[in-house]
C-alpha cells in the first residue's frame, strides 16, 4: 500500500447539450498517506465519481496531476483495485476465479493464485461460494467477492465507488461492519465515494465532503475501531459527526 | 370418470418427467397418425401424396443402394465447409466492428446493403462467374452463415458493459489480454444466437443452392424427384430436412448455449 497525492486536479467536459464547457471537477487537492480510509461524500452530481475515475485513469484529467506512491497516473493499472457499484464481476468465471483474476494477469501460477484466492475470500466468509457463478450469489455476496478481487490483488490504493448503493440497508448494514473488519486486517489505502453521510463516516478516518466539484471541508473521524452500528448508532459523537457533514454537503 | 382423468394426466406427467424425449416424440407421432390416416381414406391419389410406410420403404431402398447416404454426406459436408469459414470470417469481423469505433462507422453501411441482397440473389451472377459447383455453393452458404455471426458478434461486443472492462483492465490486463477474458466471453451468448441463426439460414440455402445449380445433395435428390414426378422422394427430403435441423440444433447449438450464456445468467432461459 502506498500514498495518493491528488493536486489541483480539475475536469472539463464539453456538453453536447448545452453546447459549452461544463466543470465536473475544480481544483481538488488532496493528500491520503498510507493505509489511511477517506470517504469522500457528496450529492448526486458533485463530481465525486468522477474524481474517481480519473484516480483509476478510466477517465483522462484535463488540469493538475494525480500520483500513487509518487508516480503519476496514466491510465487504468493494477496499483489501483476498483470495487464497482455495479460489482461488475466476470458472469463466466466462477467466484474463485475472479478473485484470483488479478493474481493470474500477474503470471501467479494456477496453484499460488488459487491459494491467494481462497485466503481471501475466507476473509470475507465467503469459501462456500468459491466454485459457484456469480449469477448464483445474492447481491450482497457478489459485492463481498468484488471486494476480495480487488483485495486480493493488493493494490496500493483500493478506489470504492459507491459499492453498497445496490444492495439492501441490512445487508448494507452487514457490509460496512466487514469492511471495516477487513480494513483493519488488512490496512489499505482507501477511497470510498458515498451519498451516503453516515456511511461515509462509519467507515472512515477522515471524510471529504464535496459539493459543486469542490471541497468543502475535510473532517477527521476519531471513533474508535473496532466498530459496530450497535454501538454507534447511539453515540452522540458519531452523531454530531454526521450532523455536521450533512449540513457542509447540503449548505454547500 | 374424474379420477380417470386425473389419473390419466398424472401418468403422463410422470411419464415426461421420467421421459422427456416422449414429449418431443408426441406431437410427431399425432401428426404421422393424421397423415397416415388422410392416406388410408384414400382422399388424394397416392402418387399426389404417399403414406408413411411408402416414404419409410423409399427411406430404406435409397439408402439400401447408396444414393441417400452419398447426397446427405454431400449437403452435410457443404454445410460444415460453408459454416467453417462462415465462423472463422465471421467473428474476428465482428470483433473488430464491435470494438473499432471506426471500423464500426467504415462497416456497418456495407455490412447492412450486402445483407439486404440476399444469398440467393448471389446466384445467377456466381454462377457466371463460377459455374456450377462446389465454389458457387460455398460462397453462398458462407455468404448467408456470416452476416447473422457478424451482426450478432457485434452486438453482444457492444452489449458487454463498460465496468466489465474497466475491471479487468484495473485487475492488470492488458488490452490484447481484454479480448480474451473478456470480449469473448462476454460476447459469446450473442455469438452462439448468430451462429444458430447464421446456421439455419445456411441449411436452407444450402437446399435452394443445390435445386438449383447441384448435382448431388438433398436438395438435388428433391429437385431430380420432381422432374420424375415422385412425390414419395420429395416427401423423403422434407422429411430428412427436418430432422437434420433437429439434431444439429439440438445435439450441437442448444447444449454449447445451456453451458455458457444460461450457466452464467446472462442469457434467460
């Protein structure tokens, strides 16, 4: 794992529609140091995942710079693993395969990748599910493979986009909990893109809140690890947390 | 008399459960019944239309001297031949178009004018060009298996999402390493459709083609029935058409398309 360093980084979008330049993105900068977690938290439109993208080079950068470990990005790599909203899991590759998909374009051997594969997907609780399709697998289990895939081949810095979005609030529930028990096995470097405020705050060290493809404001979250919506539902910390991001992104 | 009929119903329900092929075999056997019937009840002249057992007796003459064995190897092996490069030009076409923005905007018009026209409308010039053989039936059944392969492959290309291949890519794939773990594959239920489709067009085709310029084949021996007046042989090479298909359909196609495209959940059932 390594460190993201993102500096003015701004994106311009030529609207056929509006026949003019649109900004997605302006001048964002920001710095996460190693094994760090920041959400980055906003409404539909602030150009959050379109951040994202840019930092996966799935979409060219057209002001500033972005650099992983201190080189800068150029395109799609495996430095940097993606968890889809979508999952976007290969439907013709059974679990165990996807996961250890990025092990294999690595040239690991059959015997080494496998082994890499069901460690990690014993992480996620997920070794029963090894040899089924994906199409087999609830929602909530396809993401906890699309995690592990990314995961399993140890990038430098894990990009979430919007990954819970698509599954139900129990099952989401169940997932962040996870993820943050993997995180602290695990200690990525995490960006994880929400609309979802407490979500964002659950699962980070620091929140980003954005809005109109500008920072508003960054906020440490110091909760204390492990944690459990048990316990934070009720936390006045972690609701006056809450209370004070979603006013930023709703003012803003 | 209820608890007959439900007792009826239930045997038979048990007996496709336990039998599934007595499902598909039924309906033939209820229309083999009419026919036969219709037959029976002399009500057309027998040289207008022959009975079952007239067409099961010809079925066991012709291929007693030799005659259908040799036509039905000929019209299979043009098939395969046309089907082979048909698949083989067909889909790294397809790719190509489905991948190649500018492939795409180059192809398309023309793959979309040549389709139009048609295999057969191919003939009278392929066979001034050719004459009358193995060439000219070859290129028309290439000519009709590749565009429901191209157009097919193209959209099931078009149809992957774009999160697939930004995963794989992400995962550390590298571009030409994407069309094999991921185009492919991802393409595969579409392609499979073309090649059915692609392949039953061909078969009929093949049928005209060989009426028409062949010297040996199914078709002939339906077409050379007819000069003769024999309406049993002409009955004989529907027939045979039929079941052909059927086995080619579904001893080949439908089985690769229930091990891909319906195992993966991205074709429905």
């Amino acid at each position: 794992m390594k460190s993201l360093t993102i500096r003015n980084l701004s994106k311009t979008y030529f609207d056929l529609h509006a026949g003019a330049n649109v900004k997605a993105v302006h001048d964002v900068s920001l710095e996460v140091p190693e094994g760090e977690f920041v959400s980055i938290v906003g409404p539909s439109g602030c150009g959050k995942t379109t951040i994202l993208n840019m930092i996966a080079g799935f979409l060219p950068v057209t002001g500033g710079e972005i650099l992983v470990g201190g080189r800068p990005v150029k395109g799609p790599g495996p430095d940097r693993g993606v968890v889809f909203q979508s999952f976007a899991l290969f439907p013709w590759r059974t679990v165990l395969d996807n996961v250890a998909f990025g092990p294999k374009m690595r040239g690991v051997g059959r015997e080494e990748r496998e082994k890499i594969a069901h460690e990690y997907l014993a992480l996620a609780k997920l070794s029963e599910a090894a040899g089924r399709f994906p199409n087999e697998l609830s929602g909530g289990m396809q993401q906890r493979v699309g995690v592990v895939r990314a995961l399993a081949n140890e990038p430098d810095v894990l990009l979430m986009d919007e990954p819970f979005a698509s599954v139900d609030a129990q099952t989401r529930m169940t997932l962040q909990e996870e993820l943050t028990r993997i995180w602290e096995a695990k200690r990525p470097t995490v960006i994880f893109i929400t609309h979802d405020v407490a979500e964002a705050v659950f699962l980070a060290n620091r929140v980003v809140a954005l809005s109109k493809g500008r920072v508003v404001e960054e906020i440490p979250v110091d909760l204390p690890r492990p944690r459990v919506w048990d316990d934070l539902n009720e936390d006045d910390r972690f609701k006056a947390l809450t209370g004070r991001v979603l006013q930023l992104v709703r003012s803003a | 008399m209820r608890p007959f009929l439900l007792n009826a119903s239930s045997f038979c329900l048990r007996l496709t459960e336990r039998w599934p092929s007595i499902a598909t075999i039924a309906p033939f056997a209820l229309l083999i019944a009419a026919w036969w019937t219709v037959t029976e009840l002399r009500m057309f002249p027998e040289a207008f239309l022959p009975g079952p057992m007239k067409v099961l007796s010809t079925f066991g003459s012709l291929t007693y001297t030799g005659i259908l064995p040799e036509y039905l190897e000929d019209s299979m092996v043009r098939l395969a031949v046309g089907a082979f490069w048909g698949i083989a030009l067909g889909i790294p076409l397809g790719l190509l178009v489905g991948l190649s923005p500018r492939a795409h905007k180059a192809l398309w018009p023309l793959l979309l004018f040549f389709q139009a026209i048609g295999d057969i409308a191919w003939l009278p010039i392929l066979v001034i060009w050719f004459g009358y053989g193995l060439t000219t039936m070859t290129i028309i059944i290439v000519y009709t298996v590749i565009f429901p392969v191209v157009l097919n492959t193209v959209l099931g290309v078009r149809s992957i999402p774009i999160a697939m291949h930004r995963a794989a890519l992400s995962l550390g794939a590298s571009r030409p390493r994407l069309l094999w773990e991921v185009v492919l594959p991802g393409a595969l239920p579409n392609i499979i459709t073309g090649l059915r489709n692609g392949l039953g067009y061909g078969w009929r085709a093949l049928i005209a083609t060989e009426i028409i310029v062949g010297t040996s084949g199914i078709g002939f021996l339906m077409f050379d029935a007819r000069r003769a007046g024999s309406v049993v042989e002409i009955l004989l090479g529907m027939i045979i058409l039929g079941i052909l298909w059927y086995i080619v359909d579904g001893w080949i196609l439908a089985p690769i398309e229930r091990a891909t495209g319906q195992r993966w959940g991205l074709v429905t059932r």
